[in-house]
C-alpha cells in the first residue's frame, strides 16, 4: 500500500485526486448554479464473460468527463459482484451538491469483467456515457443504456442508471443481489421525512475546520425486506496543522518566559549561577528548535493531513498522521436518520525521534528512579514530581490570578464612585472569592521551603552550622524552622475560609480603619511593604517574614470587607428617619462621592501586597523548576521535548474529536446539560501490537493520552460570522491549556447560560488497547503483555468513575437510546470482567469500550500505526455491527456489506485493465498499487497455523 493514500468507509483513495475539483465541468465562462445532491444506482443486465458457460465477476468503474479537454477524472467504483450475469451493486454513486457538476456533466460508465479478486488485470466488457442532465430528465429519472464493447457485432448487455431518492418504490428481484437470497420482492429505496446530505463546505459551523469530503453510497436489505441507505463522508481536519502550530508558540512563549524568569532570580553563587547558565542555553536550543519547526510549518500550504509517509518528518513531528472524520448517515423506512461519527488517527508517537529506547512511559520512570543520584552530582535538592507540578502550578494559577484580582478591585471602585449597592456587593463576592483562591493555592510548605533553599544559594550565604562553630556554639536568633506547626498559618486564622468569615474577623482587625489608611508594624492592619530585588545576603533569614507578607493578602481583604460594610451600614442609617440635627451631622460627615475615597487606599493596599506575594513566590518557584531542570540535564530536555510532540498530536485529535461532536449535538439540550456539568468521554482505539517499535508508541500514546487531562475547553462567541473567526483558539501553557470554540452569534445565543458564560468543559480521556496483528500474536506466544493489561485495567477503573459521576448529575434519561436494551451498568460488568480475563486477542474489550462510549454521548477515535489497514478494519466492522444491531441489516447482507467497504480497489488497479476506447480520453492514475488486506480481525485458523508453523520453523533455524 502507498504511503499517502487514506480510506474512505476505508476504501483505498488518492487524496490529493478526489479531493481536488476536477476543472472544466461546465461550458468555459459559463457559470451554472449548483445543482442539489445526485445520487444514484446502477445495476446490470444480460453481460457477456469471455468463457462458454462462465458468469462475469462484474465491477463498474465511474469517470467524469470534460467535454471539452476531453480529460477524464476518476470519481468512483462499484464493488464486485462474482459470478452474476445481471448484477445489482449494492455501491452507489454520489455528486454532493457542493461537487462542481451541471446537467451538461458527462460521466462514463465502464464494465470489467474482474474474473477474481487475485488477478492484477481483468477484462473489458464495454462502456456507456450518459449526462447528469439525461438522467434528470428521463422518465422517472432512470436510464437504460447499452454497453459498447470492443467487438461491435456482439452484444455486452445493459447497464441501468438508477437515481436514489427518497420516497419512491421500486419492486426488483434480489435473486439479482445474491444467489444466498430466496427470490423476493423488495423496495429498492426507502423512506425519508429528510433526505439533504449533510453540506459541511457550506456549513458556517464546521467549514473552517473541515474540508475535502469524499463521499460513497451504499444501499442494504434489512430483516423485513426494506432497503436503508448508508452514506459515508470522511473528511481532512484542518486542526492537524492549526492546532500544532498554536502549541509551538504558546511553547515558545512559555520557555521565553521561563528563561526571563530564571534570569530575573537575581544574583547566585557561582555553583548555582554556572547551573541556570546551562539550563538558559538548554531552553534557548528547545526554542531555537521549535521556531524552525514553526517557521517550516507555516511554510505549508494547501495540505490538511499528514500521510504516513512523512511520519518520521522532522519538519512534521508535531503534526498527527492520517486525521480524518468519519460520518456514516444510515436512511432507514419511516425513521428519523440516524448519524455515527469517529475520527481516525495514527498513534500519537514521536516517529522521527524512534523508539530504540522505549516510549515516553518506560523513559519518564526510568528517568525519576535516576533522577537522585542527578541531584546528588550537581549539588541539588530532589524533587518529586508532584513537588514540580506544584510549583507549576502555583506559578499558573498566580499568572491567571492576579490580573484577575486587579481588574475585580477596579470593579469595586468603579461601584463605589457610582454609589451602587448592588454593584458594590456583587464585586466585593468575586474579589473575595478570587482573593481566598490566591491565599489557598500559595498554603504550601513548598513555596516556604523554596525561599529558604533560594537564600541559601545567594553569595556569601553562611549555613548555620558554619555560624555555629566559628562562635562557639553562640546563640542566634532566627532560628530557621522548616514547616515548623507552632506557628498558625494566615489561611489557619480564617476559618471555613469564607466571605461571610472574612467579615466577621475584620471587626476587630479594621474597627478603626477610617483614622488609619495605612497600618503600621505595631497595629492591627497588614504590615508595610518591603520593596527589595532579593533577600540581604548579610541577615540570617527570617523564616516568618514570608508568613507575614502572605498574611498581609488576607489582611487586607478583610479591611476592604470591613470598610464595604460599614458605608453600607451607613447608607442604610440614612435611611432611617432621624431627628434634624443628626441628619444635618451625617450630611456634613459624608459627602457624597467620600465611598471611593474612603475605599481606595484600602483597595491599593490590596493590590500591592498580593503583587509582592506573587514576586516572592514566583522567585521561589522559579528556583525549584531550576534545581528540576539542572539535575535532568540533558534527559529532561529531551523528554519534555518528546511528551511535546506526542501530547501535540493527541491535542489535535481530541480537538477535532470534540468539535464534531458539539455540532452534532448542539440542538440536542440533554447533550448540551451532559456536557455542561459533567463534560464529554474520549474514547480512544488502539491496535498497536506490544512487540518491537509499537511497544513504544504504546507507551508514547499512553502519556500523550493521559495528559489530555489538563485539558478544557470553552465556548465562545465568535466576533463575527466569517470563517475566519470561528477557528478554535488554543491558550494556556503546559500544565493546563485551553481551546476556545467559537460560534457564530446566532447559534451561540441558543445555548444554555452555564455555556454562554465560558464554563470550562471537561473531557475524560481514556484509552483501550488490543494488539490484534501477527506480531501481537508473537507477543502472546514468546513476549510480555503486561503493558496492554495495565492499561485496560486503568482505563477501566477511569471510565467506570465518569459513568458513576455522570448517572449521579444527569438522569440517565437523557442519554442516546439504542436498539439493544443492554444497560450501561452491564456492559461496565462486561467489560471489567474482560479486562481481567486472559484471553488472546479479545478484541471483545474493544467492542464493549465502543459500545459503552457510544452510549455515554461520548467521542470515538481509533488509531493503529498509521490509520490505514487495522483502523480500516476496526471501522468497517464497527459500523456493519451497527447496522446490524441498530438497524436491522439482514444477516445474509452482513458480509457483502463489510466487503463494500473494505473494497480495496484503486484507481491505478483499474487504469491496468484493457479498455479499448481509452485512447479517446487521457485518464488520470495515481501512483498506488493493488493491495488486497487480510482481513485481521476475522482470519481463518488454518492460516494462522501455516503462519505460526513458518514463524517456528524461522526462529528455530535462527538460534541453531
């Protein structure tokens, strides 16, 4: 199989070919209006094989021809129909109304006699040309035509073109269709209340993010003898390269501002200052790189995916393989349709960095367990990682937090100049709950630590014990303490941490804030600020001033409580009737503008001691990451650089992944509540093998999907209804990002408030993986598959707490309704005891996992290497067992509807065969081979033992 090359219904297709607009349709500078989706059949009659008593293995090549280059496009294909001389093709033939057609287009119809699957090259039976315009208008909209073979004195038979629309019956002999079926009578299509394709390009809601539709037709008996139409339409993302390219500069911007960070610690011993040294140039080589990879990026145009060709591109590392939709839209008689989407994916896995040692999950443990003895040669304090995803965190929710809190005390004020009760409440909850936010995300021993650890790695810093035999075991005051308890924390002294205590302690700390604005050391109120660039080097560190100036924050905010609470107690008084000559002293007491005044230091106040708190902790933080960084040198680096690219191209998938859905059910209320108040599951399909390479893009796929966890996302409202402004925005940095999905107004203003207000909406991701190709089986046989179990067992565990949270906030009502009455409880019941089972190749876990997804309103991707032939398998078989389950697809059509889309034919394949009349025409052939796959999922057990029996027969010769 060609690399480049992508399925659709997972049927081997150029692209680049289909995709394109074929050119030179219509009359040169005659400009058509689009005509409305054709859609139609064709069936055979009475055809001719070269063998006496020999029925033909019919198959039907569609062409479009320019009647005025005479250029021919391939457009499309039937499948196979053996030994059958009047075949009816269960493939149809589609023009989507934004396909570039007009009653003037040509399209040529070609018959080959295919004789079997295994050959290269078949035989030409004749061929027929028709316009979209004849069809249209023949009677009843059906044509009749006669095959031209090469040989005019001899008969080829018919070929009857057919159009599909909904409503119409038509009576056929489905003896015609299978020799398995008894002769009967049947509808040839089915009813339909709607029957419009679904026109993403003219969709303003999903036209920027996906594009190039290829689309196929399929049409298949169910058990009461009706026909459904099945439509496939999958589709490029946009996203592969846009959300890639947003990462890399908000990386970019992250490490930018890590090293101005690192640089602003001020002065360091020269041990600890030869280390940020190195640790700046490590930083400059990761954003060196990563500008070039943009800037190679940006030079790319045109292209929506990344084939697997190029998996092991530098220039393409970030970008997933092989992202397309899938959309299978099945038409059934008297029902509403009904719509089934995934997205499929190669595995995110750094290719071009290999996998020689293994994937992310093997190095990042391998990397803590030596992670000590790194702190140990370059003189560093260990830290876990939890200590250095505190630290990251503390420094984002401080970046996030204090514009905030600024921006909310400007609120406060701007009420008070106003004289707005209502305003004034309303900024004083947010500033308050913003505020107690901050105080509790720095309630951290960590950060105390830290400024300790920062003071003892400025020049000149003497350790106590030094100071302690030079005078002789002399007594010294502060006494350094490291997470001492006798001493109570600020966030200690409020407790339940609420507004409502903010007030009632602010009593006795501001009762006399109107005679002092500014507190000094010995009052009540917060202590003075201390503006200094770091800690004096020739003072013995004061473990408490720390205390002192987070204390300060809460302080501070208990004044402006106090103060809010007394002009509202006054503005009350006011109120009351009182004798004259008390009116006359409040009047002259307050004036009427006094309530910013009387506010506003107060507030600045505020503003200055969480800006000194927030350049403390920075500092501390920023030191930790340093010690982080210098003890990891270069394998930290490079596994960050790694967990990068992998996480880059989950990103893009889950973002792809949660777009399509929130159109597809953005109408749906009880999908919108789900989302809002327990948010969406992420089902993820791997078929990796554990043996050789795929061991490590397993382990590579399991951390990129686990991190997908700091994801949220959050809906906005577009600035105007362009395109260009509807494309998802991606913001945050590397512990927590965030994609914002614009809507047009119109549709944004349906949605419920939680959404409209840009709550932030969860995905759980979750991750189910079964080796099912021949190494998987040598991995069973000789290898280790604990890997693969400790994931299904994990992800197990997780998606069994989403269904639990989720049926405890949302009633179980308001999920999709299937055909199949088994319970979600059940299938959970399944699927734990499956997980557990030691079974080879229990592709059961797969099946139960998407099913169970489906159920929970949740996202469905499925990815092997590179999205190709076990992807394509896991499809086709989902979507027949869908057919079957959901809509009834007879049991005798269950095979020839897999075959239908897995048929495998090329356009090169059929470019081979002898057609006498293609001198006419030039035909366009891409580049691909004839490939036929074996059908993993359901291969026969005789094969499987020559196989295993030759594998044997090679390792014992190998070892001998």
């Amino acid at each position: 199989m060609e690399d480049g090359t992508q399925h659709l219904g997972h049927c081997m297709v150029d692209m680049k070919e289909l995709s394109a607009n074929p050119e030179g349709l219509t009359a040169a500078g005659v400009l058509t209006p689009k005509l409305p989706q054709v859609e139609f059949s064709l069936a055979c009659n009475d055809l001719v094989a070269s063998g006496r008593d020999r029925k033909p293995n019919a198959l039907v090549q569609v062409s479009v021809i320019d009647p005025h280059k005479q250029h021919l496009v391939f457009h499309a294909y039937t499948e196979i129909v053996e030994a059958n001389k009047d075949p009816l093709f269960l493939t149809g033939v589609t023009f989507p109304s934004e396909y570039p057609a007009s009653p003037e287009t040509l399209v040529k119809l070609t018959v080959y006699d295919a004789k079997n699957k295994s050959q290269e090259s078949s035989r030409f039976l004749g061929n027929a040309t028709f316009s979209i315009g004849d069809l249209l208008r023949a009677k009843d909209e059906r044509l009749t035509l006669s095959l031209r073979s090469s040989d005019v004195a001899c008969a080829a038979g018919t070929v009857v073109v057919s159009r599909l629309k909904m409503g119409e019956m038509e009576e056929v002999d489905v003896d015609n269709i299978t020799t398995d079926i008894p002769s009967q009578k049947c509808p040839l299509v089915c009813e339909s209340a709607s029957h419009a394709c679904v026109d993403r390009e003219n969709n303003p809601l999903t036209g920027p993010v996906f594009r190039n539709p290829i689309c196929k037709v399929y049409r298949f008996q169910t058990v009461e003898s009706k026909w459904m139409l099945v439509r496939e339409q999958m589709e490029e993302c946009t996203l592969s390269f846009s959300v890639p390219k947003q990462l890399l500069s908000l990386y970019i911007q992250e490490d930018v501002s890590r090293v101005q960070d690192l640089r602003e610690l001020g002065e360091l011993s020269p041990h600890w200052d030869n280390l940020r040294m190195e640790v700046m140039t490590r930083y400059g080589g990761i954003i060196n790189s990563y500008q070039e990879t943009l800037a190679e990026l940006d030079k790319v145009t045109g292209q929506s995916f990344k084939p697997s060709c190029c998996k092991a591109q530098k220039s393409l590392e970030f970008i997933p393989i092989n992202l397309h939709t899938q959309r299978m839209r099945v038409t059934c008689p008297r029902k509403t349709d009904a719509f089934y989407d995934i997205v499929t994916v190669g595995a995110p896995a750094a290719h071009f960095q290999g996998f020689k040692c293994g994937g992310l999950q093997r190095l990042l443990n391998r990397y803590e367990a030596e992670k000590k003895s790194f702190s140990t040669a370059y003189q560093c304090i260990y830290y876990s990682p939890e200590h250095t995803a505190k630290a990251q965190e503390v420094l984002s929710t401080m970046s996030l937090l204090q514009p905030l809190i600024t921006g909310l005390a400007d609120q406060l004020l701007q009420a008070a100049q106003e004289r707005s009760s209502t305003g004034l409440r309303d900024a004083l909850k947010s500033l308050s709950d913003k505020t107690e936010q901050f105080v509790h995300t720095l309630k951290d021993e960590l950060v105390k630590s830290a400024l300790l650890a920062l003071h003892a790695a400025r020049p000149g810093y003497v350790s106590k014990n030094q100071k302690q035999t030079t005078a002789q075991g002399g007594q010294h005051q502060g006494h350094i303490h490291q997470g001492g308890d006798q001493n109570q924390t600020p966030v200690q002294a409020l407790p339940g941490h609420s507004p409502a205590t903010l007030i009632t302690e602010s009593t006795a700390v501001c009762n006399n804030v109107e005679g002092s604005q500014t507190p000094t050391r010995g009052e009540s109120g917060p202590l003075p600020l201390k503006h200094q660039d770091s800690i004096p080097h020739h003072k013995e560190y004061d473990e408490e001033e720390w205390d002192r100036v987070w204390a300060n924050v809460a302080k501070s905010l208990n004044c402006v409580i106090a103060m809010v609470d007394k002009l509202h107690e006054d503005d009350n008084s006011k109120q009351d009737p009182v004798p004259e000559q008390q009116l006359a002293d409040v009047i002259t007491s307050h004036n009427p503008g006094d309530w910013r005044e009387q506010l506003c230091p107060l507030v600045t106040r505020l503003k200055e001691c969480v800006r000194e708190v927030v350049e403390k902790a920075k500092r501390a933080m920023t030191f930790v990451l340093l010690q982080e960084a210098a003890c990891s040198i270069p394998q930290g680096f490079l596994l960050q650089q790694r967990r990068d690219v992998v996480f880059s191209q989950a990103l893009a998938a889950l973002a792809c992944g949660f777009i399509m859905k929130l159109h597809a059910g953005i109408q749906d209320k009880s999908f919108l509540r789900q989302l809002h108040l327990v948010g969406l599951v992420a089902q993820f399909e791997s078929l990796l093998s554990t043996y050789s390479e795929e061991i490590g893009m397993l382990e590579d796929m399991e951390v990129g999907i686990s991190d997908l966890q700091k994801v949220v996302f959050k809906i906005t409202k577009a600035k105007t209804d362009d395109l260009s402004d509807l494309q998802p925005l991606v913001c945050g940095r590397r512990d927590h990002f965030t994609i914002e999905v614009p809507l047009p107004r119109l549709v944004f203003q349906t949605l419920p408030e939680e959404l409209k207000e840009g709550k932030p909406l969860r995905v759980f991701p979750v991750l189910f993986n079964v080796g099912i190709n021949e190494q998987q089986t040598l991995a069973e046989r000789f290898g280790d598959i604990s890997l693969q179990e400790r994931i299904n067992q994990k992800n197990f565990e997780m998606l069994e707490a989403y269904y639990k949270s989720l049926s405890e906030k949302v009633p179980l009502e308001c999920l999709p309704c299937f055909q199949t009455q088994t319970d979600i409880k059940g299938l959970l019941e399944t699927l734990g005891q499956n997980v557990v089972t030691k079974k080879r190749k229990n592709v059961e876990i797969l099946w139960i996992a998407a099913t169970i997804c489906r159920r929970l309103n949740g996202i469905r991707f499925t990815s092997c290497k590179s999205a190709k032939d076990r992807t394509s398998m896991s499809v086709t078989l989902e979507q027949c067992a869908l057919l079957r389950d959901e809509h009834q697809l007879s049991k005798d059509f269950f095979i020839r509807a897999l075959d239908c889309m897995r048929s495998r034919l090329t356009q090169g394949d059929i470019g081979q065969w002898e057609d006498p009349e293609a001198g006419a025409v030039t035909e366009n052939k891409p580049a691909s081979r004839h490939f036929y796959p074996i059908a993993l999922l359901l291969v026969s057990s005789h094969l499987l033992v020559v196989w295993l029996i030759l594998s044997l027969v090679f390792l014992l010769a190998k070892y001998q």
